[in-house]
C-alpha cells in the first residue's frame, strides 16, 4: 500500500487554521473547563479543526511559512480566536458577578465551594447561576454559533490581517462595561427585597426592642433570597436569551473593527 505524503505546506496552513479554534475554543468556558482532560481539550480542537479545515482552507491564502513569520501568525491567530470568544465568556463573568453579589447579600459570604471550571474558589449562588447559565446555552444551541462564526471569521478576516489599532479594544472595554450592568440586572430584584426585609426589621427593632433582630435577619434573608430567586429564574432565561442571541452581531462587528 502506498500512502500518500502529506505536503508540509498544507500541514502548515492546518497548523494555521488549528490555531485559530483554539483561540476560540479556550475563551468559551462551555468548551474547555478545568477539569476537562487535556487529552479531551487537545482531541476536541484537533477532530474540530480536520472537520472544518476543508472549508477554511480556501481562505487562508498566502503564508510565509518562514520559522519567525509563522510562530507571529500563530500567535496571531490565537490572539484573534481569543478576542471573539472572550465575547461570550463576559456574558458567564456577568452571571458569576451577579450571584457573588447575591451570595454576600443573603448571608453566604463565606459559603464558598470550589470551582473546577476556573479553578478557584466561588460563592454558592455564584456557581449556581453560571450552571444555569452554561445549561441554557446548550439548551439554546448557542455552541453551534461559534463554529459558524469560525467560518465566517475567515471569509472576514484572513489570516495576517489582524488590524489592533482600530476600534477593536474600545468595543470590547463597551461591552465588558455592560456586563457589570448585566450583572446588577440578575442581582437587582433579590437586593431590592433584601433591602426592604432590612427596612422592616429596622423598625422591627425599634418597636421591639425585646426582639433579636440581628439573629432574625439570617434564616430571615436566606428563605426570601432563595424564594426570589426561584420566582425570578424566568427573568433571567429571558435576560441571558437576549444575551446570547446577540452573541453572533457582536462577533461579526468584532471582526469587521479588526480587519
């Protein structure tokens, strides 16, 4: 039998194509967790890249495959895979910021567990709330966006032509903006009734001095968090689809300001 040759050309511009999953693959937190095996990591971005590299080679056109150049352009090509993903993993930063504020709020300031995803140690409402979130971006098929938009970003933006001076960074500082005020939205309903059960139990106090508010408070504040935030779930499904769905403009606009 007689095999046929692989030309290092062509491996070369895979290595290329390679780089750019990558980038997009370790900036989705869905993707690549930290306790995925990197055996799984590895094998993930290799079968992704075999299967869409017969569709993205067409647009990776001339390469200089010089050892300087080419270690540039992959670095390159991580960077830029890197940048569209990060997109999507402020959307899961505003959560976790959400549910870290929550979490102090209601009394589990030290209830911290650890997360294995990023590989440190989270609140308990945190951690909750980014499941909730990676469950309703599978549920939305929300994944399928990104290897659409890996071949889009070719047809874009071909390798090499990765322009930082542009107003790349300035949209990209907008929208890490926006998602602390995405994060005070999921956290804004359970502060505003902790803040009026604060209220009440102040004048509780006051005509009660008898009464042990301070001991109240706890339990008190746990049961009314934990019955908001199941009241509100919808709000939230409804304020992450919104999210998510605008996922795929802003990557485009993302890659229109880097070209």
């Amino acid at each position: 039998m007689i095999l046929e040759v692989l030309p290092v050309e062509q491996f070369q511009t895979f290595v290329v194509c390679t780089a750019r999953v990558a980038g997009f693959l370790t900036a989705t937190p869905v993707y690549f967790s930290g306790q995925t095996p990197t055996r799984i990591k590895a094998g993930l971005t290799f079968a992704l890249s075999l299967v869409l590299f017969p569709i993205l080679a067409p647009f990776v056109g001339e390469v200089d495959f010089r050892p300087t150049p080419f270690l540039l352009l992959i670095i390159n090509e991580t960077l830029l895979g890197m940048m569209i993903g990060l997109i999507a993993r402020l959307i899961f930063v505003s959560v976790e910021y959400g549910g870290t504020v929550i979490g102090y709020q209601m009394g589990f300031a030290a209830a911290n567990i650890f997360d294995p995803q990023n590989q440190r140690q989270t609140a308990l409402i945190s951690q909750f709330q980014n499941v909730f979130a990676i469950l309703l971006f599978l549920a939305l098929d929300i994944h399928h966006y990104f290897i659409r938009t890996a071949v889009r970003s070719y047809e874009l933006l071909p390798p090499g032509k990765l322009n930082l001076s542009g107003d790349a960074i300035p949209y990209l500082l907008e929208l890490s903006s926006r998602m602390f005020m995405l994060g005070a939205q999921f956290s804004a309903p359970i502060l505003v009734i902790l803040l009026l059960s604060g209220f009440i139990l102040g004048i509780l106090a006051r005509a009660f001095p008898q009464l042990n508010v301070f001991l109240l408070s706890f339990p008190l504040n746990i049961m009314i968090s934990f019955v908001v935030i199941a009241l509100t779930l919808g709000i939230v499904k409804i304020l992450l689809s919104r999210e998510f769905d605008m996922l795929p403009e802003r990557m485009f606009t993302l890659l229109q300001l880097l070209s």
